[in-house]
C-alpha cells in the first residue's frame, strides 16, 4: 500500500475496497498522525459526555470504524449498540470487520439512512469529517433526524473543517473568506490570493455552529480543535519553491502538539491555526 497516491475521496464515496483503503492507508492528510490528532481531540470531547452512561451510540458517516476502539476498549465492557451509516458499502464491510466484538450493526445510505429509524433512542450522535461533504437540504435532514433520535439529555459529536482557518491560511481561501463574510477583494493583498484553490469539502465557523445548531434542540457545550498548522499555507507553499506540495502540506502542520492543552489566555489561537474542529452539544 505504501506506493498509493492521492487519497481517492468524492464526496466520502469509495466505491470498492481499494479505494477504502487509499483513503485509510495515504500518506498525506489520512496517515496515522492525522488520525491520532483528530482522535485526541475527539477524546477530549468524549470525555465530557461521561462516557459510562453511553450505551447507544448511531455513527453517521462511520467510515471503517477504527476508532471505537480508541473510545470504548474492551467491547465486553463498552456499549449496547453501536449503528454505523455509511454511503459507501466497502467501508461498512470494513467496519463490520474491524468491530467484530462490537455489537455493531450498519445502514448504506446518507441523510435518509437516518430517517429510516424508527422506534430508537440513541445516547451519542456521531458524524466525524462528514457534514461538509453535505448540500444544505442535506444539513437539515441530518439535524432533524438526529435531534429526533437522539434521547433527551444525550449528546451529538461533530467534526468538520474550520472556516476560521481561512483568516490564517493567507491564501485564495483568505480571500474568498473576505470576499463571502465582507464583500471585499483583498487577492491583490495575498502572494496566492488568486490562485485556483482545489475544491474541497464546505466548513463550519466554530463562532456560529452553536447559534446554527440551536433551532434544532441542540445546546453547544465544548467545542475542540485538531490539526495545527505551524506556518499559514500561504507561506508554506511559498517556502517549499516546487517541491512535492503534499508533503509540504503535511510538513506545515504539527500533530504532535495538543492545541487543546492552551493556557486558557491562548486558546483562542486554537480557532484560526487549526483546520479542523469539533463541537459537543446536548440534545434538550
């Protein structure tokens, strides 16, 4: 596997196997750190949720569902029911493997997996690195259906990329950031401000995501951060004068580092150095 290239990901559509496992073995942002990273701070997260009376958990967009593992250990002693949706059917083949001790069942499908449900409460919602991948009618099936299954005084756990970055990342993101929230051209301003930007997944603003999450029922309690960037893109692309631009991506970044261990004066720093965030909120 070690010679795969760029990580096949439309949409978090991997039609057969070997694309599962481009995704979940590439060496650029799906290597074993990044994950680490996420799972830390997701961990941060889980913790809050007092994680013995989580008996019930529905997964959506669950992937390969490695890192249950990560969350609950030993499956004799973890949860009643894990329900994993997944578009893709490969990955919920892997994840039927991977928590065979589990008492894992799944569902293939998106937003309407969910409103196929009936008659069960769940104590945890989870949907890691999938809502940007959703339209807007898509959003609000999802949190209609979620805030519907999910049992009252349970909780939801997302993540998602981080728009906030976009004000760090000194590039044609920053502008188009200035351009969508203040109708200003600031390109000419920024060494890549017009460059053709690849398209990827939608963000979330992590200033707004509880206000937009709150006509559903949903109370934000924490909010985490993963994937701090050491440099602004920006200039890492600048200073890696035509090198491999993968790996000079994966070198602006520092995995190691806990941006959810700040000082509480610094934390801040966390929510514009950090592409990636996650939210914990409390089903009313």
């Amino acid at each position: 596997m070690k010679n795969l290239q760029i990580p096949f990901d439309d949409g978090g559509d991997f039609p057969d196997q070997r694309s599962a496992m481009v995704y979940i073995t590439g060496n650029t942002t799906t290597n074993p750190a990044y994950h680490q990273d996420r799972i830390r701070a997701l961990k941060h997260l889980f913790r809050k949720t007092g994680a013995t009376g989580v008996r019930k958990i529905i997964d959506f967009g669950c992937g390969d569902g490695m890192y249950f593992k990560e969350f609950f250990g030993d499956p004799a002693n973890s949860v009643d029911k894990i329900t994993g949706i997944d578009i893709s059917k490969p990955m919920l083949e892997l994840a039927a493997e991977n928590l065979r001790d589990f008492p894992f069942e799944s569902r293939a499908g998106g937003v309407e997996a969910l409103s196929s449900i009936q008659d069960q409460r769940f104590d945890l919602g989870l949907a890691i690195d999938v809502l940007g991948y959703l339209k807007e009618h898509e959003l609000d099936v999802f949190f209609r259906e979620m805030s519907r299954l999910i049992k009252q005084g349970g909780y939801l756990i997302v993540m998602c990329g981080n728009e906030l970055f976009d004000m760090f990342a000194l590039n044609s993101g920053t502008a188009q950031f200035f351009s969508k929230h203040f109708s200003l051209d600031v390109a000419d301003l920024l060494l890549e401000g017009r460059a053709v930007r690849p398209e990827n997944s939608s963000r979330k603003n992590p200033l707004s995501f509880g206000a937009e999450i709150r006509p559903y029922g949903f109370t934000e309690v924490a909010q985490v951060y993963s994937q701090w960037h050491k440099v602004p893109p920006g200039l890492g692309n600048k200073n890696a004068r035509g090198a491999d631009l993968q790996k000079a991506r994966l070198e602006m970044r520092d995995h190691s580092y806990d941006p959810n261990a700040l000082d509480t004066k610094e934390t801040w720093k966390a929510m514009f150095r950090c592409s990636i965030f996650a939210s914990l909120s409390l089903r009313d």
